[in-house]
C-alpha cells in the first residue's frame, strides 16, 4: 500500500530552503534535499494563496475551479469573501474518500466550511471559526491547544513589534506542531496533509528569514517524525502555493486610471477634502512638535487619549484607501481590484464592442506605462482570461490580468493624491512570486535537483501513486521525473478516467454570515493581505 504525505508550506522558495538548511542545523530537510527530488513548483496566475492552494488539491486550473482570488467581484460590484464552496471541482479528498481512502487533511487555506470527508478534516487560514469534520474534532482541537490562526492572532490590536509578531506567530505553529503530529500517529491514514504557514508571514511582516531559526527547527523536527512514519512504498513531498521575490515600488493603479481619465470618484468626502490639504494619519504622526504636546497633556487628562484615538480614525491614510462605493459608474470605464502582487480590471461596459475597445485602450495605456522615475516600463504582462484559463469557469473570470514587473507590486486597494502614482513599498520588501518549492522523499523517490512542475501537477501524481485514476478533467500529469525509474509507479502506465460532469456537491452549505464575512476580512487586511 503506497501512501502519501504533503507539507504545505505557503510562500516558500528553493533559495530560502537551501539557505536555512546550510545555516540552521536542519538534518532532516537535509536529508530530503540530498536524497530526494526539489526543484520549483510553478504557481498559478495570479500567484497567491487562494488559486495557488485550490490547484494544488484539484489538479485544475482557475477556469476549472472557479478561485482566483480572495475576494470575488459580484453583479452588484461588491466584493465577495470566498470559500470553499466556491469551489467547482472535486478535491483531493473527495476522490480519495470516493475511494475509501483514509484522509487526514489539516489548515489548507480556503478550505472553509470543512468539507466531509473519510477521516479527518480542519480547515485552514481565513476562516472565520474553527471548523473541523467530524464535528466534535472542533472540541477536541480546542483542548489539545490548536490556535486557528485567524483567531490566534492579533497584528494590529497592538504596537507593531517584531518580538510581539514573532511570538504570536510561534505560539501558533508550535500549537499546530503539536496537532498535527498527534494526527499523524494516532490516526489511520493513507493520504496526510498538512500546512504550516510562517514562510508567507514572516514575508508579509517584513522579517528576515534570520529571524525564522526557531521556525524551521519546528518544520525539521516534524519532518522526523513523519520520516519514521513512512514505509517502503510511502512518499513524502513538501510544497508551496507560491513563491517570493524582493519588491521596492508599488504602482498606485488606481491613481494611474484616474489621471488617465478612466476612473472618477465620487464627490470627496470628508476624507479626501483633509487629505488634499495635507492633513493625514502619517502627517499627524510624523509631527513632532504635536506628538509631545499631546503625550504631555494625556498624563494629565487621560481620557484625552482615547479620544484623540477614536478622533484619528476619521482622519485618512496618506493613501486614501479606495472604495468600490465611490466609484462613479456613469463617467468610468475600468477599475483595478484584487490581491497584490498583480491586480486585475474590471471594464465597465456590457456592449460586447465597446468592451472590446476598452480593453485594447487599456491594453496600450498599461503597455505604455513608465516608472517616471526609473524611466523604464512597469508592466510586464497584461493576460485576458482566455489566454491562461481553460474550463467552465473561465467567463466568471476578472476581465484582465495584471502582472508587474520584477521589483513592482499593483497595488489596487489605495488611491492617493494628485500625482502619486508610484511609490516605495517601506517595510515590505517582498512579495509573492511565480516559482514555488517542491521537494519529494522516499524508497521510490530519486535524487534530482532540477525538477520543474506545476502546481497542478501534485494532485495527479498522488493519485497515481496511489494506484488510482486520473480523472480526465485535471490539468496537471504524472511527474514521472521524480521517481526511480524501477519503481512501480513509473512503470505503471497512468490510467485516465473519463468523468461525466461533476456531481452536485450536495449536503447544505454552510455560508458565511455578513458579520463573519466582515470579521475575515478585517483580518485578512490586518494581514496586509487586502
Ligand atoms: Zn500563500
């Protein structure tokens, strides 16, 4: 009986895992760096969490399970929180549980509600609860310890500090260390995957991978005892759902589009009119002859402080943030939304042509764009959904994909002032890549260091050493590459199934509610993630 485990690692890189492991004493990476099979996992388009994960465990592309980010735009030109039930395909375990294979599935991102499955299930980040199957898992999770990561953690409720980051982000993946190993040997199962989170956190704090020793030791010791776990015929991978790259500029888009004629606001609000005349969070905080006014006065009337505090929140960020609510329909033609790195259009027309006008005018504006003060271009691709999406769900896609240039982020979520279009990213200095982490181990796995696959690959190749079909459906193959050529998985020829038309996911669903919805993506901005 083959079985399979994966360690998700979100945001990890090959550079960073080779680095950690010459620096830190980590024998069992390794270990699987020198016997077994790494290389780069590529990502999907855009490459963050939500598309990347939910390829990863179908084995289909966007235009197949309908995610593309974490957020979708609705009729009604709102943003929608997604989950899983977003998703149109099967995944991983619903096949395998079809099957009668044990799964134990933990902490995979957007995999909220819990989906059913033949063994255990705890979903992942952004969630707004714990929610595990079988349900009376989400009591025994609780007294075991197990932080949901969402819950768990408090970015902005105090002092940004990086001991206080790093402390809470420890305390989180120690407790799922914990978990996770009790999951791996006291429970029955033939296929295991779990996902530790701190490569992409420590990435979006701004924290050198120096300060990540105490995190990869956790990851290491785990890998030991997974290593003991497995059997002859078991194969261990460990894989991310995207990479990550150095960044210094951030494109204001959204700017750019209104400078452009493009876009229009709606009449400036209170914000806006403070903001045009200097008066922002960061002018007020930067003014030092105000700040030591104020903590003087404060010792001596207290509630002065708090009240200033709540008086702050009406005055706005130098970025203004921007909000799908302004925006004035009747005089727009595009908006760009979605997650960094990249970013996407919405054209704002529904006559067939003049959408087809937009987006070449788009097009060449975008292609035309140029950093003023580097001079040279800023875009490095523009994708219409048809060009990289195949599948069903392709027409639900977002009407242009945006991807910046090496060192740029679009950042879509503020506005700015008048002539603010491009601007350093301050603390941030990477940000999501294309290329992610494989490396696979074990008896059949072979010693390669050269290995290219896709994220949609992973799904495929587990079924298949699993002794299963792959359904016809799937995107991805079979990596032959990483196996030993005498294994039985490489000399077994991969049987294809034809599948009808995917089932109705039946069963009631479990939506979240507006105020859940709200909650999350409080959080996901704290994050720094919208
Ligand atoms: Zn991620």
């Amino acid at each position: 009986m083959s079985r399979v485990i994966v360690i998700g690692l979100d945001g990890a890189t090959l550079p960073v895992i080779r680095k950690v492991t010459e620096k830190f004493e980590l024998p069992n990476l390794a270990k699987m760096l020198r016997q077994g099979s790494s290389g780069i996992l590529e990502s999907t388009i855009p490459y963050i969490s939500p598309p990347g994960w939910i390829s990863m465990v179908t084995g289909t592309n966007p235009g197949k399970h309908g995610i593309y980010d974490f957020l979708r735009l609705t009729k009604e030109n709102s943003l929608k929180l997604v989950c899983f039930n977003d998703c149109q395909v099967k995944a991983l375990w619903n096949i395998l549980s079809e099957h009668e294979k044990k799964v134990v599935i933990a902490n995979i991102p957007v995999t909220y509600p819990a989906s059913q499955v033949n063994g255990i299930f705890i979903s992942g980040p952004f969630a707004p609860k714990l929610s595990a199957y079988p349900k009376e898992w989400e009591r025994k999770l609780i007294d075991m310890g197990y932080k949901q990561e969402m819950l768990a953690f408090e970015a902005k409720t105090e002092k940004f500090n990086k001991e206080s980051i790093l402390s809470q982000l420890l305390s989180i993946e120690r407790s799922r260390r914990y978990t996770f190993t009790k999951l791996l040997k006291e429970e029955k199962w033939d296929f295991y995957m779990a996902v530790f989170t701190f490569p992409d956190r420590s990435q979006h704090f701004g924290l050198d991978t120096e300060n990540f020793s105490p995190f990869y030791q956790i990851l290491d010791a785990f890998l030991g005892d997974v290593i003991a776990e497995m059997g002859k015929e078991d194969i261990l991978m460990i894989a991310s759902d995207h990479g990550d790259s150095p960044v210094s500029k951030r494109i204001l888009i959204n700017r750019w589009f209104m400078e452009r004629g493009l876009l229009s606001l709606k009449q400036a609000k209170l914000g806006q009119i403070l903001s045009n005349i200097g008066l922002t969070k960061e002018a007020l905080q930067s003014n030092w002859l105000l700040t030591n006014i104020f903590s003087r006065l404060s010792k001596y009337i207290p509630s002065l402080y708090s009240l200033a505090l709540k008086l702050l929140n009406f005055v706005p960020s130098r970025h203004g943030s921007f909000d799908l609510r302004r925006v004035d329909f009747e005089k727009s033609k595009a908006f760009a939304y979605g997650s960094r790195p990249l970013c996407f259009i919405n054209i704002i027309s529904h006559d067939p042509t003049e959408h087809k006008r937009l987006y070449k005018l788009i097009k060449d504006f975008l292609l035309t764009m140029k950093d003023p003060a580097r001079g040279g271009k800023c875009i490095k691709n523009i994708y219409s959904p048809n060009d990289i999406y195949q599948g069903p769900c392709t027409k639900f896609a977002p009407h242009m994909i945006i991807e910046p240039e090496k060192e740029y982020i679009l950042d879509s979520r503020y506005v700015g002032n008048q002539g603010m279009l491009i601007e350093d990213t301050g603390s941030m200095r990477t940000s999501h890549a294309l290329e992610g982490i494989l490396l696979a181990y074990g008896d059949n796995i072979r010693a390669a260091n050269n290995i290219r696959a896709e994220i949609v690959d992973i799904t495929p190749t587990i079924l298949h050493h699993m002794g299963l079909p792959v359904p016809v459906n799937m995107d991805g193959r079979f990596l032959r590459e990483i196996f030993h050529e005498s294994s039985e998985s490489a000399k077994r020829e991969v049987i294809y199934q034809h599948v009808e038309k995917e089932k109705e996911k039946g069963g009631p669903r479990e939506e979240l509610t507006k105020q859940e919805e709200d909650e999350v993506k409080k959080r996901l901005r704290d994050l720094g993630y919208l």
